[in-house]
C-alpha cells in the first residue's frame, strides 16, 4: 500500500525553491536589490534601490514592495523573495518604524518623507 502525505510533499518542494542565505529584511529598511536581466541573449544585473514598505510572508511566496522617488515621481515595485531573478538583495539602512505598512509614505513629499534611522 502506497500512502502519500499531501502536506509533507508540499513542504519538501518548498525546500527546494526557498533561498537560505536572505537577510533578516524589515519594514522601513533601505533595500538594495540585483534583478537579472535578459537582453538578447546577454544577461545582467540592474540594482533596484528604495524603501520596504510592505512585506507579505508566505513561505516560497513571500514578496516586498520597494518604493523609490525618482525625479519627483514614486515608484513602486514588488519583488517575489525567492524568484530566481532576485539576485542578491542587500540591506543599506534600518530605520525605526511603528507600522507594518508604511502606505503613508505615498502622501508624502520631500523631507517629510524621510524615516529615522535606527542602528543595528
């Protein structure tokens, strides 16, 4: 008799795709992240750098939203942890926060904006 534990299966596929050498990545935290990028058939690195204002945790699906302003213009993006094109992510600086999203920061303009540092 052949016996399949559904659950067991699904946490060693997990395993697999999870990355183990991540940094311990906060909310507030000035982030600095290497995407690969494919061009024809060249591939690079483009380094994405901002603030964590969002963290969803799920496992192999755990994602950040980093916001940059460039130019006068806030730009979002969201990054899937474990994705095969997240090369490497790099933490710059913490800052304290008391929120779990930091949403606010869309209202905000110029040194407004700015979080207080927290030393790590």
């Amino acid at each position: 008799m052949f016996s399949l534990n559904t659950q067991e299966t699904i946490d060693n596929l997990h395993n697999n795709f999870t990355k183990k050498n991540l940094p311990n990545i906060r909310i507030g935290d000035n982030v600095k992240i290497g995407v690969k990028i494919i061009e024809g058939n060249k591939e690079r690195v483009q380094f994405y750098e901002g603030t964590v204002i969002a963290k969803k945790n799920s496992s192999v699906n755990t994602t950040l939203t980093v916001r940059k302003v460039l130019q006068g213009i806030g730009v979002e993006r969201i990054f899937l942890v474990h994705s095969p094109k997240v090369d490497s992510i790099t933490i710059l600086r913490s800052s304290k926060v008391r929120r779990s999203k930091l949403y606010y920061l869309r209202n905000l303009k110029g040194k407004a904006s700015r979080l207080k540092q927290q030393f790590r």
